[in-house]
C-alpha cells in the first residue's frame, strides 16, 4: 500500500515563500497539506492547561490518516520558524499526557522542505528533525533545501526522499 503523505507548513505568513513552494509541490505530487497558522497551538505547558486548544485533536488526525509527515519551514534566524518550533514543542504532550498518541508516530516516516534565499543551507539546520525523529521512534527520510528566489525556475520539483 502506498504511504500516505503530508506536508505540515510553518510559515509566519500565508501568502509567502513556503506557501508558495509547498503549493507546487503538493500539486506536482498529490500531497496534502496542513497549514499550522490555520490553527490554535500555544507554547508547551508544563502543567498542560492548554491541552484543549487544537494541537491534540490535529496530531490525532495527522496520526490517523498520514503514515509520512514532511515538515516545511523557513529559514529564520539559522533554524526551524517559530510556528514550527512550538508544535515540535508540544510533541512533549505525547511523551507526557497522550502518551499512546505518542507511540503510534513509531515507525512511521518523517522529511523536511527548508527554503531561503540560498541555495544550500548547513546540514546542521536539520539536526533538530533528525533527532526528534530518532527520539520519537520515526524513520528520518531526508530533507531538501529550496531557493526561494530560484524557485520559478525548476521545470520539475525533485525530493530525493519520495
Ligand atoms: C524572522 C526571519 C528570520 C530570517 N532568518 C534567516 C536566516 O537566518 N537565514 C536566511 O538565509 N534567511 C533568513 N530569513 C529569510 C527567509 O528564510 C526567507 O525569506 C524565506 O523564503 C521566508 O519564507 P516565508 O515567506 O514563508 O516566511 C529570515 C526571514 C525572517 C522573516
């Protein structure tokens, strides 16, 4: 059966670069996409007061329909976006209070899209993913650097982890 993939967009505006890209991509090969600012996730909280806003009912259902999760982020200040960030941080509520949420991301497969204005970044920009997907008993697939800038130009979009 083939894997059913998302993409998850952490963007801190609607119309930019990483809509834009994510946009083609999820066009070019039929991908779904959850956009992160279309929800209310607040920061971790230690004594999870915030555990009715919507970060438990989304993850559910990522969890629930999508084996791949492809986290695409923008470069801001030399790692992942904010929104982005805080919904990693919240990944601690399924290792604390939804913990049988939590082991169901077990095996299943995690990719990044990162874009700038370069052409390549650091390979220590994913160290994060990587190690949260380690952590979280995932299978890290790869990640894939975009220039924002010279995006129009690519005829066909390659991800070498599909
Ligand atoms: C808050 C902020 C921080 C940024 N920091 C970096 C950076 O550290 N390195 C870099 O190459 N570009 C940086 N940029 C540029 C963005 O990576 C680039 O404009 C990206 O395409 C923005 O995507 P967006 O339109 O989805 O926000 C930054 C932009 C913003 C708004």
């Amino acid at each position: 059966m083939e894997s059913k993939k998302v993409i998850i967009v952490g963007s801190s505006r609607n119309k930019g670069n990483t809509t834009r890209i994510i946009e083609s991509v999820s066009k070019q090969f039929n991908i779904d996409v959850v956009n992160l600012s279309q929800y209310n996730i607040s920061y971790y909280d230690y004594e999870s007061k915030n555990r009715d806003d919507d970060f438990i009912p989304l993850i559910k259902n990522i969890i629930e329909k999508y084996d791949t999760l492809i986290f695409a982020t923008p470069v801001y200040w030399y790692s992942m976006s904010g929104i982005m960030k805080v919904f990693f941080d919240r990944f601690s509520d399924l290792i604390r209070i939804e913990k049988e949420t939590g082991r169901r991301l077990k095996g299943k497969k995690m990719a990044v899209i990162s874009n700038s204005h370069d052409s390549k970044i650091e390979n220590e920009f994913y160290i994060p993913f990587r190690k949260s997907a380690a952590y979280l008993g995932m299978d890290y697939l790869g990640d894939q650097h975009f220039n924002a800038d010279q995006f129009e130009k690519i005829d066909e979009i390659k991800l070498d982890f599909i």
